[in-house]
C-alpha cells in the first residue's frame, strides 16, 4: 500500500463505475497572483488564502498561489503541502493514476518533484494536518466519472451522493481516513481503532492513529502508537514501494519531537539518534540533534551537527538561518553572519536572516549594516510579522543619530 489513499481511490471507482455507465523554486517561475485591494504583498497568509479561494476552481493558479507563500516564508509547513496538493490536482488524470497507486507514474520525475514538497512539509511539521486530501478524492471522482468521452457531468449534490453511498459501505478505515479529512478527530480515531483488528499490517494505522492523538494532546497515546509503527516497520522486509514520507526515519524524528516537546531530551536525542541509523541522509534529525546540544550548551555538537545537516542541503535557506541564529547564540558573529548571507543569497525573499543580520552588525558596532539590514527586513516581512515594528523603531533610532548606509 504505498499510497494510502490508493486503496480509497480503487474502491471509489468500483462504487462509482455503475454510475458512469448509466450516466454515460521550480524552472519557471510562477507569476505572482493578484490580491485584494489593501491586501500585504508581503504577507506569506496573504498567498496561501488566495491559494485557497482557488483551489477548487483553478487548482494551477491555486499552485503559483501557495508558491509565494513558502517562498516568503520557507519555514511553513502548510504552504509546501498545499502546493503539493495544488500540483497533483493540477492534472487529474495523472492525479487518478497517483491516487490508484500507478508505479509508473509514482516513480516519475515530476510526481517525485511534487512529492518531495510533502516531505519537506513533515520534516518541518511531521504532525501536520493534511487538510486537502478530502478535495483531492473529490477531483479523483470527478476524473474518474467525468474523464471519459461522451460521459455526463456530475454535479457537486451527484458527487456528493456518490460520496456518501460508498462510506456506508466502506470499511472502517477508510471511514477513519474521511473523519480525518473532515477534522472529526475522535471518529477518526475510533475507526482506525477498529481497522487495527482486521488488518495484519498496521503500521499505517497506528502512525495516523498517532499523528491524531499528538495533534489532540494525548502525547502519551501518541508516543504508544508511533513506536508501536516503527517496531513493526523494522521488522518488515521493505519489498513494497515505500515513500519518504512513511518511512522509519520519519517516524523516529516524530517521536523524537514528541519527547522535546515534554522536555525529555535524553529521550528525544535517542529517536533522533535512531533517525539517522534508518537514514544516514535524514538532515532534520541533524538540526534536531544541534538545538538540543544548544541547550545543553555543548558547543562542539552544535557545530557538528550543523555542519552535517549544510552538508546534506546547502542550498536550503531554512538550515543556513538555524545556523546562523545558533552561532549567535554561541558568540561566533563572524560566522553567524557568513550563514544568514548565504541564506539570503539562496532565498532573497525570506526576510527572518536580515533581522538576525542586522542584530549581529549592531552588536558588532557597525551601525550603517545595522541599518541596511533591518530596512530590507521591513522591505520584505509582513507588517504582522514578528520584530516588524522593532525593526522599524530600529530603524528610525539609527538614523536619528545621523547613520547612514
């Protein structure tokens, strides 16, 4: 099962069938769509609610959308997972052909680009909700009836229609996965509790079980189900195709970030540990283990783990500005500074490194690249965006004492 909506999918077409019958930073840059009147252009919340407000009419332009979004901001999970979302919706019948588990296309160049927004997205966020996954079933329907000559249109009650009848029948899982789609947790978690006695795989239904128990604050339950997983995932023979994104790394920085979130950190160094057995290339676990040295003050480690992490993705702005912000921290301005310029060379929209830039020039006593740092901050940060007003008093402090850039 190697996407787990595939499944979903494949029974949909079965229900749906005899209802068709009778019925009978990309290569290009995308443009920047326009927003309401007023509205921040430089606000990353600003694209992504545009992004939403198309998603369903033009889910292309709903893409370019959420594209702004994770540039201006790169650390938003929620932008990356709604551009991948965008993307497979984009071109449906490649969607269906996603959806019903296609290896050929699954394993294309294109898919495997829109994949690796998902996980990036968990990698930022691995409790994140996945909020569009009920539209992109919806989409598949849709294709599924309406993709084939001379077929009828259905409408939004028929889709609906078609919809409920087939989770009447549904097995439970799949009923636990449109209670998730839906935000009804609770129901979620009493069908896949239910699915868990019917099936000999479980590790999928424990990891959601999971990711749902973390998202409502029962951390105990959450941490029972995810190692429950990744045990049996390590004992599986890994013969099905298997993504990223479901693999045992990931569950083990999950627990990792559960066990930090309780201030456990002997605990969350350990999963983090067994991260990188799993995936010796799982660089998040590196930036995990780096802010728990932070915090135990251990220099060397932080340094260390940094520099492994670069190693692995040099060109990610989101690990040159942790660095950066880490070195400020240990004292080191000079190479403090060498990583926020590198992040602002790959990313020149992201606004975070230039506040920290320009903390680090004024404690350096360098008060012009003080200036020149926090206007570029307020030239790109949202105006509700944390430090935008101390920036901007900055600003007007400096240059009250006659400093110029």
């Amino acid at each position: 099962m190697c996407i787990r909506l595939a499944p979903i999918a494949a029974a949909l077409v079965l229900a749906i069938t005899p209802l068709s019958a009778a019925a009978q930073k990309d290569s290009k840059e995308p443009e920047r769509p326009k927003l309401p009147a007023g509205a921040d252009t430089n606000d990353p919340r600003a694209y992504y609610l545009a992004g939403e407000r198309l998603l369903r009419s033009n889910a292309s332009r709903a893409a370019d959308a959420f594209y702004w979004a994770m540039r201006l901001d790169p650390t938003w999970a929620d932008a990356l997972y709604a551009r991948r979302s965008a993307l497979l919706m984009s071109n449906p019948r490649r969607l269906a052909r996603y959806l019903d588990g296609d290896r050929r296309t699954l394993r294309s160049e294109e898919v495997s680009r829109i994949d690796s927004l998902h996980l990036r997205a968990l990698m930022t966020n691995p409790f994140l909700y996945r909020k569009y996954e009920r539209q992109m079933m919806t989409a598949y329907v849709i294709e599924s009836v309406n993709g084939g000559s001379g077929a009828d249109r259905l409408s939004p009650p028929e889709i609906a229609h078609i919809w409920d009848s087939y989770l009447m029948r549904a097995p439970a899982a799949v009923k636990g996965w449109a209670a998730y789609a839906d935000g009804r947790f609770d129901d979620a978690l009493k069908r896949y509790a239910e699915a868990l006695s019917t099936t000999k795989r479980k590790a999928y239904l424990r990891t959601e079980r999971g990711r749902i128990f973390q998202m409502t604050g029962a951390l105990d339950s959450a941490l029972v189900m995810l190692q429950l997983a990744a045990e049996e995932l390590r004992k599986q023979d890994n013969e099905e195709l298997v993504f990223l994104y479901d693999s045992k790394a990931l569950l083990e920085f999950s627990i990792g970030k559960i066990h930090e979130s309780r201030d456990q950190r002997e605990e969350a160094r350990e999963a983090y540990g067994r991260a990188l057995q799993e995936d010796l290339s799982f660089y998040p676990a590196h930036v995990a283990l780096s802010g728990l040295a932070l915090m135990a003050g251990d220099t060397t480690a932080v340094v260390s783990e940094m520099e492994l992490a670069t190693e692995l993705r040099p060109n990610d702005p989101v690990i040159r500005v942790i660095y950066g912000y880490a070195l400020q921290q240990l004292g080191r301005r000079e190479a403090a500074i060498t990583q926020l310029e590198r992040a602002i060379a790959t990313e020149p929209l992201f606004a975070r490194p230039h506040f920290i830039l320009a903390e680090l020039h004024e404690q350096g006593g360098d008060r012009a690249s003080a200036l020149r740092h926090y206007e570029q901050f307020v030239a790109r940060a949202a105006k509700t965006a944390p430090d935008h007003d101390a920036a901007v008093a900055k600003v007007a402090q400096i240059k009250s004492a006659g400093i110029t850039q």
